[in-house]
C-alpha cells in the first residue's frame, strides 16, 4: 500500500525535487503552500504523514499545524533552512516529530523516516527513537571499554569500542565517581558495565530518543518502564534503584518528556 504525504510550504523548488524522489519511491504526494489549506485538504484524504519546510508566514502556522494534524493522528516531519538553536527550539516547542536540516540530509534519510513514523502510528507501542540534532534515527551509542590513549595498549583480541542499545542503557553520567581522566563522560548498561564517551552531556543529550531525560548536571536517565522505579513528592524520581533529585534547571524539560511517555 503506498502511503500519503504532504508537502506543506511554499518552497516549490526544493518540493519538486522532493515530489519525485518520493514519487520514485513509491509514495502518494499531494502539496499545499500554506498550514491553512493542508488542514482543509486533510478533509477530504487524511494524509499518512506531513512534511512541512520552515517557509511559513509566521511562526504561529508550524505551532498550529503540529497541534492540528496530532488531532488527527498525523505525524510532522520539519525541515529547517539553517541548523540554529532558535529553529531547533521552535520545532521542539511546536512538537513536530521529525527534524531535518535541509542541507544536512539526503532524501534516504527522509525515507527511512517516513516508514518509522507511519509505521509507529500503525503500532503506539514501538518507541520513537528519534535523535532531534542529527535528524535521523539512532538506535545506541558506541562506548569506549577504556580510555582513549590506553585503548593502544589492548591486544588484539579485546574489545576496545562496543555498540549497546539506548533501551540497554540505564543512564549517562559526569559523575567523577568513575572517571579517572578529564573530559569524559560514562554510561551504564543494564548488565552493570561502564563505558566511556569522550563528549558532554550536553552534547550527546541532543542525540538520544526522548525516553531519556536529564535530572541534575550530572544524570541522564532512561525513564523507560524497566528501569523507572517511581517518583517521590514530584521532585524526585528513583531510577533502577537509585534516587535523583530533579533540579530547577531541568524540571520543565523533564516534566514535558515524562508526560509525553506516561500522561
């Protein structure tokens, strides 16, 4: 069965060349220039997915259309002209479910990402692994079993990097209580090994699926049912175990990503 989308912007260049290589692919493809006239075009053929460009008449039509096709089922996908915090948050707030930068993708990416999303909409129970800085979809991290500069001291039979799933990893941490080195940051799986990340938390909270959320300037945790043991008096939450605080800085987001996964 092909599926149904629509292009929604008045970006007609950048459309024509999408129209084909998705009509290519096998999709159904229907356009409209403004968030108006696609809400009134759902009306007649509701639509599997919409991709909507960052070319609207104001910011208030993005918000509008994400809140509306939600109503109606309808997974967004956005794309940004320019990759810039300002758009990243606006797409955020607006709660589309898909951002791409339009010169950071090719239309493979946009594919791949159309059958996850309709294919998570045919099943509510899948988990959207979405990674909003990257826009595209990851499904774990590669840690480091040591650190970098002793890695060249590992036979050849040992493992020095090894893949693990993000529904494997219970949180990731700054914590110095299993660092030696500056500059790293480390991650638990749900075996109890540690691995290593030479990066920020900062940095690779904009690549995991928004099961995961950040407490404290030291924790990200996973929040999946697994691992989620309950909260206490709303600003603590105990997680495979172990209680965090939820610090001010980081309540709203969390709150936002805990409703989005419980209600």
């Amino acid at each position: 069965m092909s599926h149904q989308v629509l292009l929604v912007g008045n970006d007609t260049p950048y459309y024509q060349n999408m129209r084909k290589e998705l009509t290519n692919s096998g999709f159904y493809i229907a356009y409209q220039t403004k968030a108006q006239q696609a809400l009134k075009a759902i009306n007649g053929s509701k639509p599997d997915i919409v991709i909507a460009t960052q070319l609207f008449q104001d910011n208030t039509d993005l918000f509008y259309l994400s809140e509306q096709m939600a109503k109606h089922h309808v997974p967004v996908i956005f794309i940004a002209d320019t990759d810039d915090k300002y758009t990243f948050n606006l797409a955020m707030r607006s709660g589309v479910n898909a951002y791409f930068v339009k010169k950071r993708h090719d239309m493979l990416d946009i594919i791949r990402q159309i059958q996850l999303l309709v294919q998570k909409q045919n099943n509510p129970k899948m988990i959207n692994l979405q990674t909003p800085e990257q826009g595209r979809c990851q499904i774990g991290l590669t840690g480091l079993t040591t650190y970098l500069q002793d890695i060249k001291n590992l036979g050849y039979n040992d493992i020095s990097r090894k893949v693990i799933p993000f529904e494997n990893i219970i949180w990731i941490s700054n914590d110095k209580k299993h660092l030696k080195q500056d500059n790293y940051i480390w991650f638990e799986d749900d075996n109890g090994k540690i691995y290593y990340l030479k990066k920020s938390l900062s940095s690779i909270y904009q690549r995991i699926p928004a099961f995961f959320a950040r407490v404290n300037d030291s924790y990200i945790v996973n929040l999946l049912p697994d691992y989620l043991d309950g909260r206490i008096n709303g600003n603590n939450i105990v997680v495979n175990g172990q209680r965090f605080n939820i610090t001010r800085t980081y309540k709203a987001e969390f709150e936002k990503r805990f409703n989005q996964l419980y209600g």
